[in-house]
C-alpha cells in the first residue's frame, strides 16, 4: 500500500502546476547566471583575485565550467529551500485544504503510511530539483565555458583544485546538498502536518531557516552550544568538499545530524497526523 | 431482513476543547438496513460519521464495524466501506478518471481502467472521464463522489448529504441507487440528509439525534405508524368541506388553510370514504395529499427536545 500510495503521490506532484514553478524559477535563475557570467565573468574574476595578484600570478582558463558551477551552487543553495517546500509544504496541508485528506484517510491505509508515501515523493521531488541544478550548473555551464582548475576562496584563502580531482568533489557535494534540502522537505511536512492550508507551513518552514541562519551568524557566545545542531549550520557542509584537505569528520558530523533531523521530522509528522482529528 | 449488526455505537462522546460536540450517542445498524441519520444543524451527525469513518477519535464510548475496531483492525473495515463526507473532494488538477484511478489504487481492491470507465458511465460522466475535476459542476462532483464510494464494491456505504447541489432528476436517481444497492446487491447504507422526504421513501431505520444525544431510534414505519397520514384536500368550499367531515367524524382536529385548503390526519383507509362523503355532499374535491410525516415527526421530535 506504501508503494501504491508513493505512486499516486508522484502522479498528484507531477500534475501540479506549482511543482514546475520551482524548475522553472531555477532554470531561470540558473540561466541569468551564466549569462552574467558570458557577459562580464572575467572583470568578476579579476575582482576576486585581484587581492592577490600582488603575491600571485593567474594563468590559464580560470573562468571555466567548474568555477561557474560552483558560484551557482553557492548562490542558489539558499533559494532552492523556498522551491522545495513550495511543494512539499503543501503535500499534507494542502490536501487538508482542498478536502481530499477526508477521502484519503477512509481509504484502507495506515496514516503513517500516507505520511511516508508523501515524504517519499518530497524526497523524490527534492532529487530531481538537485539534479535539475546540477545539470545545468555543471553540463550547460562547462558546455559554454569548458573545463579547467577550479580555484575556490574560502576562510583561509585560495584553494586551487585540479581539473582531474573536481568532478567526484561535485558529485559528493550534491549528494550531501541533496540532504540538506531533504531536511527542509522533512521540515515543511511535518509543520504541514499540523496546518490546514500550505500557506502555513511554507511561511513557517523559510522563517525557521532565517532564523536559525540568524543564530548561526550571529557571534553571540550562548548560542554557541546549540549551532552545531541547527540543520542550517549543515546546509553548506557540501563546499567543504571543495577543500584541501577534505575534512572528512566535520562533514561524517553533518550528514548525521541532518539524518537526525530527518528521521525526528518525519516521526514528528507520522505521531501529529496519526493523532489529528480531521475536521477539514 | 437479517438483523446481523454491521455498525454498533455505544454512548458515543467527542469534545473539541470546552465544545461537547456528541455526548452519547448509541445506535445499531443491521445488514441490508438503509439508516436514515437525521438531526438539526449541529447536533453531531458529522461528528459521529467522522468516528465510523477513523476520521475523529472519539474520547469515550465504542464504535464498532463488522464486529471489529479501529484500534486492531483499521485497513480491514475501511476496505468495506465507500463513503462521501458532506461534500466529495478531488484534486480539481487532475481528470475524474485520474482520481478515481487515485481512490482506486488505495481501496484495497482490484479495480482496472475497465471498472473506472463502467463506473464513470454508471453515473453519468462517461464522456466526462478525461475532463479536469476543477470544471466540473457541484452536481457532477457529488455524481464523481458515489463513483469513488461504490467503485470497490465495498459492504457498507455511509452518503452524508449525497443529493445536495443535485437536479431532480439527480435525486431522484441517487434514490433508485440507495434503493437498488439495498434490493439487489444487499448493501447497507447509511443515509445522513436534510431532505427528510428522501429519508422518508428509502429509508427503512433511522435514528435521530439532537443536541450530541441519541433522541429516537428504530423502524422508520414503526415511528411514522405508516397508516396515520396527515393529509391536505383542496375543494371549492373548504368551509362546508370541515363542516362534512367535523360531522361524519367528530373527533378528528380539522384545521382550515384558507377557502379551498384544509388539512386534518386520517387513517390511510379513511381517505377514500372521506372523499365519497365530500363528493355525495356536492363538494368537489379537486385533490387530496399526503403530507411528508416525517417532517412533522422530526421538528416534533427536535422542538419538544427545545422545551425540554
């Protein structure tokens, strides 16, 4: 029943129109870009390595696919959990508000079932927004600017990655990026779980993320002990692949609270929607 | 008629916050039955079809379907029953045949594109079938609702208000369906209304409630006593009419509508004698109706709950 439900959940986010909206807004944003990018890249370079060419000298295609790739990456990883919870913050709730959440829980499954059927499809819906992205990050932007090192500006200064060692380091990063915003979809279910519309829970699910962003920036010493478990401290762990060498344990610490907050959002949302009088 | 119980609610209660929405409600729904659920707006009908259905918890009292409960046995009743709750709702972005293909998939039965479209037919939308649900009518939404409901053939079928926003034509139709399910499949149904006429003609149990309780239950001509009707004759003087019938029968309470009308009960074997008596007196009787009791039951019913 699991799997049936899955199905119908793929069919109900494949049909709505609001599900293109976000591959359309990144297509879009994608798009500008790496038109920004053909149009005057090489002043945007020579800004950044200008500090260093005192100690320094550039050479080679520096303004190449990879490069690109990782600027979208870094710029879009912020926006991206608005378009995924557009979906998933209304996969529950909207359902609720629509009246069909009536017929669905007369049907003969379980509602921690329905629950999982419908984080399922998020997560399956978050895979594809993520590979959406690294699509056209990777494939159209190397495709237009070609391949080359990738020099990335981190804290501690430049760290230069040769060509040969950069695909595997986007590949994990996705993947670890792919968590990350699963964790937002598990976020916008669960608080969706507790609304009848999906106003609600989207509102709710970027107000959490600000937040919690807040917190994390802010310098402020009783804060301290808690940023290590905010899933938004997580959210960039996937450039930590970008540095050398990788620190393997800070990002190991990431990928398990982030599956720590999966696994405690999703079992919030089964307790809340087996327990919720449906009244709607 | 069998009297196996297919639903049984015992002192049934469900509070939201300080608000007592049913506070003890009991009833027993026999196989074959059609159970008319009436009562006023906010008595708990929804309520209580929410708590047969697992849609509602309920905090005390017992609800129990095919002998077995929710708590142990949640998929296996839920499978048996087709149900529409005050209003059928489909993803309005997708085609009835989609979402009944949607219902379906999770009904626990097996259902192919063949069945959908026989059932599209059945009730009157197979041309409909690729349409988007969000064009559709109030009337062909409450059509696509008892498609979803008898689509997996299920035992007990539970229609809060199926006939609101229908033609009459449409009523009338969803009435030969309650009817023949009831005939020829022997289904139970399960029959919240407000149009108590319909209740009326199909029902054959009923239970009423007002106010959270349980007011009366039982055989639908058991508590209407089928042979007393209260019946309204249109003649050219309805002042001479009273008069022959007040004479003929002394004790019947005639009451005078207006010059044409009057209206006073009879015992259904009275009527013809009273209109031979009208017509040997010279007075023309151009009609003679029943009028609907159980409409006159139930306000009696619910306005001596109010003095009460």
């Amino acid at each position: 029943m699991l799997l049936k439900n899955t199905w119908n959940e793929f069919i109900k986010i494949l049909s709505k129109p609001r599900s293109y909206l976000g591959v359309g807004a990144l297509t879009l944003l994608i798009g500008i870009i790496i038109f920004a990018m053909k149009a005057d890249g090489k002043s945007i370079i020579s800004f950044v390595t200008a500090s260093f060419e005192q100690t320094l000298t550039f050479n080679g295609h520096i303004l190449n696919g990879y490069l690109i790739a990782f600027i979208i990456l870094q710029m879009l990883i912020v926006h991206v959990p608005l378009l995924v919870a557009l979906v998933t913050g209304d996969l529950i709730a909207g359902e609720a508000a629509m009246g069909t959440i009536r017929m669905l829980a007369t049907k003969p499954i379980s509602r921690t079932n329905i629950v999982l059927s419908k984080f399922i499809a998020g997560a399956a819906y978050t895979l594809f927004i993520i590979i959406w992205m690294g699509f056209l990050a990777l494939f159209v932007s190397t495709a237009l600017f070609g391949t080359g090192d990738v020099i990335v500006l981190n804290s501690d200064g430049l760290v230069i990655l040769p060509e040969a060692d950069v695909l595997w380091r986007f590949g994990a990063g996705f993947c670890v990026a792919f968590l990350s915003l699963l964790t937002v979809s598990s976020l916008s279910i669960c608080l969706s779980a507790f609304a009848e519309n999906s106003i609600g829970p989207i509102v709710a699910t970027m107000s959490v993320i600000i937040l919690f962003t807040i917190i994390g920036s802010l310098d402020v010493t009783v804060f301290d002990s808690i940023k290590p478990y905010l899933f938004t401290t997580h959210m960039v762990s996937w450039r930590s692949f970008f540095e050398d060498p990788v620190p393997w344990s800070t990002i190991r610490q990431s990928v398990i609270i982030l599956v720590a907050h999966n696994v405690v959002l999703v079992a919030i949302a089964i307790v809340r929607f087996n327990k919720k009088d449906i009244t709607s | 008629m069998t009297t196996e119980p297919i639903i049984r609610v015992e002192h049934l209660a469900k509070r939201f916050g300080t608000f007592e929405a049913v506070k003890d409600v009991s009833f027993t729904v026999n196989r074959g039955d059609v159970f008319g659920f009436l009562g006023p707006n906010g008595a708990g009908k929804s309520t209580t079809i929410r708590c047969l259905l697992s849609l509602i918890r309920p905090d005390a009292g017992k609800v129990e379907l095919f002998g077995k409960s929710y708590a142990n046995e949640r998929s296996a009743i839920l499978a048996n029953i087709g149900s529409i709750i005050e209003k059928p709702d489909f993803y309005r972005y997708l085609s009835a045949e989609r979402n009944l293909e949607i219902f379906a998939r999770i009904s626990g039965a097996n259902v192919g594109k063949k069945e959908i479209a026989e059932m599209l037919d059945f009730v009157g939308l197979g041309d409909r079938g690729k349409h988007k649900v969000k064009g559709f009518s109030h009337g062909m939404k409450q059509r696509l609702g008892i498609a979803q409901t008898l689509l997996h053939q299920p035992e007990l079928i539970i229609l809060d208000e199926p006939t609101t926003g229908l033609d009459p034509q449409g009523i009338v139709e969803i009435r030969n369906l309650i009817l023949r399910l009831r005939t020829e499949q022997n289904k139970t149904v399960v029959l919240s209304s407000h149009q108590l006429s319909e209740i009326e003609l199909i029902a054959n149990r009923m239970v009423i409630i007002n106010k959270g309780k349980t007011i009366v239950e039982g055989a639908v001509q058991d508590l209407l006593d089928a042979n007393d009707l209260q019946v309204r004759i249109e003649t050219d003087d309805a002042g001479a009419a009273k008069s022959v019938i007040v004479a003929a029968y002394p004790t019947t309470d005639v009451t005078q509508l207006n010059a044409r009308e009057l209206e006073f009960p009879v015992h259904k074997d009275q009527v013809h004698l009273i209109n031979q008596l009208l017509v040997n007196a010279g007075i023309p009787v151009h009609a003679i109706e029943p009028k609907r009791k159980l409409e006159d039951y139930f306000m009696n019913i619910i306005s001596s709950e109010h003095v009460a």
